[in-house]
C-alpha cells in the first residue's frame, strides 16, 4: 500500500508547496479583503498549483528511470500522469477564468481587455499558452487520433509550458514578493524543460536504446505474429512480464504505408506508421530472461499491427526499456494465479518460460480465449506443465465456458484468499475481476493487474500494449463545471458592476 501511495504523495508535496511559500510570505487578511482581491488571490493559488502540477507532468512524461521506481512501475505512474494532466489543466482554466472575474469587479471592459494583444505580452502568453493547451486536451479526447499524431500531440504540451513558463516569470504577481518562492517555481519550471528536452526534442541523442535486427516473423494464424529479434550488441536485460518500446526500420513498412490518412468518416487523422521514422510502439517481452533473442507477440487489432504484418526479417529495430513492474519475480508468495485474457498471455509467456530458473512457486495458469484455437502457445505451455508439477494450465474458451469468474476460482482453490493473483487482459476483464476477487475476500495488495495498456493495446487498438482509452466523460464534466461555474461568476460580477 505505501509503495502504491509513495509517488502521489511526493506529487501532492511539490504541488502544495508553492502555496504554503505563498500564504507565508504576505498576510492573508490583505489578499482576501473584498471581492477583486479574493478573486485574484484564488486565481493566483491556481495558477502556481497548476503550473507546478504542469511541470512535474513534463517529468512524470519523461519516463526516467528513479521516477519509474518511485511510483512503483511504468503502469502506476503513467496512470497518475494522466489524472494529473488533468487537474494542471482544470487548474489553470481555473486561473484564467477567475482573473477575468477580477477584472470584471471592475468593469467588463476591463476584463475583456486581457485577452488581447494589447495587454501585453506577458499577459497574452499566458492567454496563448491556455487556448493552446485547452485546444490539444480537447483534440485528444474528442478526435479518434492515429498514435503518431497523439505523441505529437502531446509533444506540444512542452512547448505551451514554455509559454506558460514565460508568462508566470513576467507577470507581476506574488512570485514577486517571495525569493522562496521564485526559486522553487523556478526549480520546477528547469526540470520539467529539462524533462521535455531530454525525452522529446533530444531523444534520439539522450535515451539509452538498444539495437537489435529482426529474423524471424512468424505469422501464428490471421492476426496474431510472433517477431524474434537478435541484438546487435550487449542484450537487453529484463524480468519475465516487462514490455519495451520498440521502432522498426523496415523497407516493406515504409513502402506499404502512406505517410498521411485523413477519415471523416472514422474520424482518423494520423500520419501513418513505418513513415514517421521516430516513433516507438510498447510491446510486452515474451521472451525469458537470458535468451539470445528478445521475442515480442502482436495481435492485429489496428493500423501498426496490422502493417506489422508486413515486417521482414533483415529490419532494424530500436530497443528502448525494460519498463513494467508486472512479474511473477515481484510477488511475495509462491502461490499463485495468473490470469490471461486473449493476447494478455504475452507477459505470461515470458514468466512461464523462466520458471527453470525459480523454484518454491506453485503457480495455476487460467488462459482466457474467445475460441479455443486462438489459445497460442498452447503446446509450450503444457510441455511446461508436464515438466514442473507446480506449474498448472487450464485453459477457459469463452464460447464454451463462458466468461471467468472469482467464485468458479474459489471453488477450485480453497486457498484463494491467501493467494497471490496475476492478471493481464482487456481493461473491463481486469475490473471485473478485480471487484469480484476483492468480493471473494482476496485484499487488493493481493491482486497485480497490468493495467498499462501500452502492455496490450494503444489508443486506436492499433499496439500490442497501450494504456486503455479511458472515456473523457471525467475530465469533460470537471471542465465543464469549472467553466461553467468562473463564466457564472464572472457574469453576475459584470451585471453587478454595471448596476452599480
């Protein structure tokens, strides 16, 4: 539990310390003393709560290494990442829409006039760096976006903080009245563009890679394709479960890809894969550890695994990771259960073939299919089995025995509650699961979901692993009652000022 709850807690300290540094440096009865001075006195308590989430989301963005580790895994972290993208934006909206309240005690003129040019630079950068960032939060949960044109998409969020940044340096505002608290928002500003630099703009120069050449594709039936890679130095060093970012440079990529789609009709803009040279795609590790060749499972559900396909032996391929925390070697306890769903095997795959090297676990393997002839690797899975007396397979073929249930578990193990459970699958099977087993009695520290999708499927189902797309119902809704509650603000200051 306190592993789970150790990153958000760091994230919520270095959040909240830009405002204790504020109430500490002036009195508090001077900034809340009438209608304009409280408004703006909120405003400002948004802008550096904000900015701050905002900068550490560059960090959090920047997959290093000791932030991985602080949050408890990649899956953690970008979950966290996403949720606090969301309140750095809630916030600063907050701000934006709560100074033009200010304004308006005034007059409407008054407020009106901050949007322009004419209030100067420092002003319309802040105005700028928010219409930009409302528009690029807007356009990934509203627009079905292909994965190259996302990343991109997010990549933009580095340069509107540097206009965010400019603006909160420039403006005479309470940073003034504090040297603390300039040099932390000046702190935290560095790292979040030193974040951005090193992961988006010198990547290629920065981020340690490894080179591998593809030799073998091997098409399993009429989605699913097995890449075998062999390094082309020093091998990449991994735990069973554990995913990597990967980029093919493959002639039959690019020759079969166009470089742009424009659909109205799915609502799909995307430069396409295979002709955007930069771009890495997260795929699980089904190899075990210590393999001269580092295997990864695709199932075509989209675009990229589906060009996949086309993929030749003799490509080059770029190696970014390990990443993941999701492995049977990160589990206390020798009893176990792992639960697959369709192509979530693949991490399985990787544990079950390193079990030579483990001893002490007693492991059951429910592998989850639509059919039964979709459940591959099969054979090897059982010739584990028969080997190792500890190691069980049941395979569950959904046209047959229906969906897996906590309480068919509870009936084959009797020792459930005590039992460790590993599960990796489609994000509605996970929370089922989830909620059934915690019904069952099995404590949640108990229950390991690889919940990142980048693991099993990206944002237009196109990966073999990207984080779910959650619905933007969410922030939607949070967006638009701030909004709607700063615009009602706002009009009944303006009505009142021109009663007055």
């Amino acid at each position: 539990m306190l592993v789970s709850l150790r990153g958000p807690i760091v994230l919520l300290a270095l959040c909240a310390a830009p405002l204790i540094l504020w109430a500490r440096s002036a009195p508090l009865d001077t900034r809340f003393g009438g209608s304009y001075s409280t408004l703006t006195s909120i405003a400002v308590l948004c802008a550096l709560a904000g900015t701050s989430a905002f900068a550490l989301n560059l960090v959090l963005g920047a997959r290093l290494r000791f932030v991985e580790t602080l949050f408890g895994g990649l899956d953690r972290m970008y979950r966290i990442h996403r949720a606090n993208g969301q309140v750095a934006f809630a916030l600063l909206l907050g701000h934006g829409l709560l100074i033009l309240a200010s304004r308006a005690t005034i007059s409407a003129g008054t407020a009106l006039d901050l949007l322009g040019p004419g209030a100067g630079w420092t002003v319309f950068a802040g105005v700028l760096a928010l219409a930009a960032m409302t528009v690029s939060i807007l356009t990934t949960l509203f627009v079905r976006l292909g994965h190259e044109v996302f990343v991109y998409v997010q990549r933009t969020f580095g340069f509107i903080f540097l206009a965010a940044t400019y603006h909160v340096f420039t403006t005479d505002a309470a940073t003034a009245q504090s040297a603390a608290l300039n040099g932390y928002l000046a702190v935290l500003a560095t790292l979040g563009i030193a974040a951005f630099g090193y992961r988006s703009l010198l990547g290629n120069v920065l981020v340690r890679r490894r080179r591998y050449r593809v030799t073998a594709v091997n098409r399993l039936d009429d989605s699913v394709t097995e890449i075998v890679m062999e390094p082309q130095g020093r091998p990449l060093i991994f735990m069973p479960g554990q995913f990597v970012f990967v980029g093919f440079r493959s002639i039959a990529l690019s020759e079969g890809l166009h470089p742009f789609e424009l659909s109205v009709e799915r609502q799909v803009f995307s430069f396409r894969a295979g002709e955007v040279g930069n771009q890495f795609h997260p795929f699980s590790i089904t190899a075990a550890p210590g393999e001269p060749a580092l295997r990864v499972t695709v199932k075509a559900i989209g675009d990229y695994t589906r060009a996949l396909r086309r993929l030749e032996p003799g490509a080059d391929a770029v190696v970014e990771g390990p990443y993941g925390s999701f492995s049977n070697w990160n589990v206390p306890s020798g009893r176990q259960l792992w639960l697959a769903g369709g192509i979530g095997v693949t991490p399985f795959l990787s544990m079950a073939r390193s079990l030579g090297d483990r001893s002490g676990q007693s492991i059951d393997f429910y592998y989850c299919v639509e059919h039964d002839e979709e459940a591959h690797f099969l054979d090897e899975l059982e010739a584990i089995a028969r080997r190792r007396a500890d190691f069980r397979v049941t395979v569950v073929p959904r046209d047959r025995d229906g969906f897996l249930t906590a309480s068919r578990l509870a009936e084959e193990h009797p020792d459930l509650a005590s039992t460790h459970v590993l599960v990796c699958g489609p994000p509605a099977m996970i929370g089922s699961l989830r909620a059934q087993l915690t019904a069952a009695g099995v404590p949640d520290r108990q229950i390991h979901a690889e919940e990142f999708g980048f693991a099993k499927l990206d944002r237009t189902g196109s990966g073999a692993g990207a984080p779910a797309r959650r619905s933007p119902v969410p922030l939607a809704a949070l967006v638009g009652a701030l909004s709607a509650a700063a615009l009602l603000i706002v009009v009944a200051l303006v009505v009142a000022g021109a009663a007055a």
